[in-house]
C-alpha cells in the first residue's frame, strides 16, 4: 500500500490500482509505527531518533548554525511546544500593508525551509542495528511471507532500510502519510533554486526514494527544496510533494478501511492529526495498540469507537514484540 519502496524511484497510484488485490486481500493487516518505534526500537546505548520532547535540543546540537541560530523567542517556544512553536515561526512574517514592509529584510517565515532540510539531514544519519525490532520484525515478515500492509509516520529511515537489509523491499507495500526524509524531487525537475517562505508553498515534481544516504545528504544541503515531508507543525503542512502526501494519506484510509487488524506501535493520539484518527475512528478493524502510556487511547476508544474489540498493550516495543507478531500473524 503506498509507495513501493525502490531504488531511485516510487510506484505511483496507477500502480496501486494493479497491485490491490495481492496486497491487501491477504493477511488484511496493517502495521502503523509511530515516534515511540524508532525510539524504542533498539537495546540501550544505539543511537535512536528522540521523541518529540528532545527534539529540539538534539537538532539545535545537530545544526548549531541554523538550529542552534533561531532568534528569540523561537528556542523558549520549541523547547515548550515544538508543533506550536514551528507554525508559529511559519506564519511570522512581515505586514506587506505596512508602510515598513521591506520585501528582502529577513523573516522568521524564511527559515521553515533550511529548517526542515535541517531536520531531514539529522533523521537521515539513524540506520537499523542488526538486533533493531524493525530487523527482527521484518525478518519475520520475510520468513512468513507475510503480506499486510506497512505504514510510518517517521521522517527517519528505519523501517525502510530493515526492509532492505531484510530482502522485501519489493514485495511489501509501505506508506507514507507524513513523508520521509530520503523522497527528494528527481535531478532537473526544477529550474534553480526557489526561496520558499512560510508553510504555504507547495511544489509538486516527480519524486524519487534516494537510498544513497551520501547523496541524499549533499542535495539537502546544496538546494533550497526541503525534501517531500511534513512540517512538524499541527496541521502536518506539505511543501514539497504535497499530491504525493495526499496521495499516501488516501492510501492510508484505504488500507484502515479494508484491514481486519491495525497495530499501533508507538503513536500518541493525536486527534488534531484527522488524516489518522478519524479513519481509525471509523474503522471496523480491531485496533491493537502499544504504548507505555494507554490512558489517552483507552479514553478515545470509549469515546469514539464503542466497539470493544480493541487492544490496548502498555509497554514498549520491545516489552511487546511478541504478543505484537502474534496479533500481526507473525508467530
């Protein structure tokens, strides 16, 4: 479901039509990893992508110069609310009404774009260990030929690279509601480099997956284009690919709509993000979700779903990897 992940390129929706049957008529299972995931996802002491509450602090160490540079009082407001802060710094522009307006003075608006290139490049150093749950769970999937369906809302590259390291690369079908931070406009579609200010832009261009992390790296920091991801910012906002976005978000409904059983591995509910929850909301799948905290799902369940089918697992990845694969069909 999704974009199939290939070398240097992504089946698009023409290909999904050919492609349904033998994907999602299968195990009718699908598999949505969350933050908690990746961060969970490896033994103590390996280096993981943080939670949204490090966050900050790890880019602002990451990327001292962009970062590291924000002007007051953005640092106090991202380390307080990262989405608020970053929507925020989206919308701070000058007044074009005013008699002050100055068309080339800097603005908080023109940082969205390097910030989020920024962000790309730090999620694009986190590789899978060979003892990462995403290696054990994709061996699993190798081993079972299993055929439901896989979805992330991570900008990072774990899932996708234990799907290579692990062989199904191309027989798993992965969606990517929020984007990644590898999918990158293909070479020559766009003429120079466009200045992008604020959350509003959207450039559509041919996108391809780049696996070669060395190059993925080099284009981020040469061009102006930020790669075909979310900002993280409540609204979840796309600049680049934002059809193919909207495309993923409609696979993703889809694949809810026909799964028999949705596991949630590490997402926190987030109902603002309605191009998640109200298509689990309305879902007559069983819902199996884990999380260390399940107060806030058992809360929504009884609030939205009144079915009492669903699972919840308090615990991490790892405290529940077994009983995660069983409920997959993966023991």
């Amino acid at each position: 479901m999704g974009a199939r992940v290939r070398r240097g390129r992504l089946i698009g929706a023409g290909d999904e039509t050919r492609h349904r049957e033998s994907t999602m008529h299968s195990d009718r299972v699908l598999i949505l990893f969350g933050a908690g995931a990746s961060s969970g996802s490896e033994p103590p002491g390996i280096f993981v992508p943080p939670l949204g509450a490090h966050l900050f602090g790890k880019l602002v160490d990451f990327s001292p110069g962009v970062w590291g540079a924000l002007p007051d009082p953005y640092p106090l407001l991202f380390q307080k609310d990262f989405e608020e802060a970053f929507r925020k710094l989206g919308e701070d522009s000058p007044n074009p009404l005013s008699s002050a307006f100055n068309p080339t003075a800097p603005c908080p608006a023109q940082l969205t774009g390097p910030l989020l290139r920024k962000m790309a490049e730090y999620f694009l150093d986190f590789a899978p260990s060979g003892k990462s749950l995403y290696v054990r769970l994709m061996t699993r999937i190798k081993e079972k030929n299993w055929r439901g369906v896989l979805s992330t809302l991570n900008y990072d590259l774990l899932l996708p690279i234990a799907l290579e390291k692990c062989g199904s690369r191309e027989s798993l079908r992965v969606c990517f509601p929020h984007g990644c931070c590898a999918i990158l406009i293909k070479p020559g579609q766009l003429a120079g480099n466009p200045v992008l200010i604020g959350l509003g832009n959207r450039i559509d261009a041919e996108l391809i997956f780049e696996w070669d992390v060395t190059t993925a790296r080099q284009r981020l920091r040469d061009e102006t284009v930020p790669p075909a991801m979310c900002y993280f910012e409540p609204d979840k906002s796309v600049c680049t690919g934002h059809a193919f976005i909207k495309q993923q978000r409609s696979l993703f409904e889809q694949a809810v709509r026909e799964a028999k059983t949705v596991i949630l591995i590490g997402i926190q509910v987030r109902e603002r993000d309605g191009h998640i929850w109200d298509p689990l909301a309305a879902a007559n799948a069983k819902l199996v979700y884990c999380s260390p905290d399940v107060d806030k799902f058992a809360k929504w369940t009884c609030a939205k779903r009144f079915r009492g089918q669903d699972i919840a697992l308090s615990g991490t990845f790892a405290e529940r990897f077994d009983q995660i694969c069983k409920y997959a069909g993966l023991s």
